[in-house]
C-alpha cells in the first residue's frame, strides 16, 4: 500500500499529522548550514530514530510524546510499512513550544565564536581568557527561537523569560539542564564527552512534555573522551566532520548544496553507527 505524502517535509525529517496522533519519520538526508544535501547517509535514520528512542526510554520517568515505536502497530496504511520500518515513531500531537533549549557545557562551536568575539555567551559575560572546547564551570542554558525557515535565533534567558513568562521558562530550564546532566553522566561510562545538545518540549492538556528527537547526534555535539584536548576543535562524534569539510570549500552555505565525495559519505555512516553503539551500550545499562 502506497503512503500518503507527508504533511510537512523537513530538512531530514518527514511528519504525518493523523489528527490527534503525529509519525514522525527520519530520513538518510543530510543537512548542513540549513542546506540538504543531494547524497543520503545509507541507515542515517533509522540510526538516529534508535538512539532518540533508546533517550527516551533511559529518561521515561519524564512526560514525552512517544506513544508507539513498533511499526507493526501504528495504524493503517502506516503499519508495517517498509519506508517507515526502523525509523519512524507515534507520537502524541502537542502544542509545539518554539523554542530550543539548548545546553552547553563546554564552550564550542557558536559559542566559542561569541566569547571570541565580545567574551559573552547566550549574553553572559564569562571570565576572561577561556580557551576552545574548555569545560564551563557548570552548564549554562543558552536558549534559541526555532525557526522552521532558515537559521535558529540565538536569545538571551532573560529575553525567553519575557517572551513566555517566567513560571513556563523555569521549568524548562530545570527540564534540559537536569536531563543534559544525567545523560552526561551516563554516556561518560562509555568514554563520551557530551558538549551540548538541544530539547526541544510541547504542551499538552496543560502539561510541559518531551518532544521531537533526544540525545542524537543531530541535535548534540559528541566527543571522544580519548581524543578531547583543550584549545582545539576536538574530533566530533557526530556529523560536524560534515562541517568542516565545507570549511574547505569554496561553498558559500546558500542552495544549491554540493556534491559530497563518496569517502565522506561512507566516514559519516561509520561515525553514526559508531556512536549509535557506544550510546546504546550506556543507556542499555539501566535497564540490567
């Protein structure tokens, strides 16, 4: 039975609405700087819909909107499909909160940029002479609007405090940063550096829940504690050698993306599959 087209089409990610109910479908499309590229990362989805699904598990004392992650029993003519199989979810549909709630605690990335350039960090002012990829002191949330179209607004706390009240902002502060800190501590049992990551929550029938992806190398910046080392950019664990590959390029992060050489393709499938077994090696613990 041929599937309906998807009601939305994202970046990476493909969504059904059934009303009251939402599947949600990770595809082997890769994306950078906003831009999808034209190669898939063969099992890339089905990859990260493991390792979301393994988050959501190890955290399931916390509201989330997973309802189902058996294809067999998501209803017709979703079930048992092949181009669902292994990567897709049911979930509950909610009341989006648009905002990501980001947590970093070490500074990289954007946020080395930004203590580089004017010594701050989401607006905070943070001591002087910080080095790259050096740990912060404890884990600052860094907040950011999230955008559908184009690139996340990076904000301040005080400015998503006014935008949604401070009762709503506290609690998903609290949320992300005590998910991020027990996660941190989870994978640090498999030689995992968890720099940063983003939650993202919805509302429903009142209540503040768990939402989109969790923990994926996506949506997070993974290292290996073998190979962190201060005043570097430390080899990632998830698809930022996707990134810097285009550094070299003379691409200038606007459509049409380039072509991407086979040998990246085939590295950034290893790298997926590598953290996908360290984090599901950790997060299965738990369970034992």
């Amino acid at each position: 039975m041929n599937l309906p087209n998807p009601s939305y089409r994202g970046k990476v990610r493909d969504i059904y609405d059934l009303g009251d109910k939402l599947i949600l479908t990770s595809s082997d499309r890769i994306s950078a700087f906003d831009v999808v590229f034209p190669q898939l990362v063969p099992d890339k989805g089905k990859v990260l819909n493991r390792i979301s699904t393994a988050w959501f598990a190890f955290f399931r004392d916390i509201p989330n909107h997973i309802l189902e992650t058996d294809v067999g029993n998501f209803p017709i003519p979703f079930q048992n499909h092949p181009d669902l199989e292994g990567r897709s979810v049911l979930v509950k549909k909610c009341k989006r909160i648009d905002y990501e709630c980001v947590v970093r605690s070490y500074i990289a990335g954007s946020g080395w940029k930004e203590y580089k350039d004017v010594g701050t960090l989401a607006g905070k002012a943070l001591p002087k002479g910080l080095k790259e990829s050096q740990k912060l002191s404890e884990p600052v949330f860094t907040p950011a609007v999230k955008n559908d179209q184009g690139h996340d607004e990076n904000i301040s706390e005080k400015e998503m405090e006014n935008r949604i009240g401070k009762e709503l902002f506290g609690i998903l502060k609290e949320k992300s940063i005590f998910i991020f800190n027990r996660a941190s501590e989870v994978v640090d049992r498999a030689g995992i550096v968890l720099c940063d990551t983003k939650f993202e929550f919805g509302i429903l029938d009142g209540e503040v829940i768990l939402i989109d992806e969790l923990l994926t190398p996506d949506s997070s910046r993974y290292w290996s504690a073998e190979t962190y080392s201060v005043g570097i950019s430390p080899p990632s664990l998830d698809k930022q050698i996707l990134r810097n590959y285009l550094e070299t390029t003379n691409w200038n992060k606007m459509p049409p993306a380039p072509d991407l050489p086979t040998d990246l393709v085939q590295e950034l499938r290893e790298k997926y599959q590598k953290i996908e077994d360290l984090i599901l090696s950790c997060t299965s613990q738990k369970f034992k």
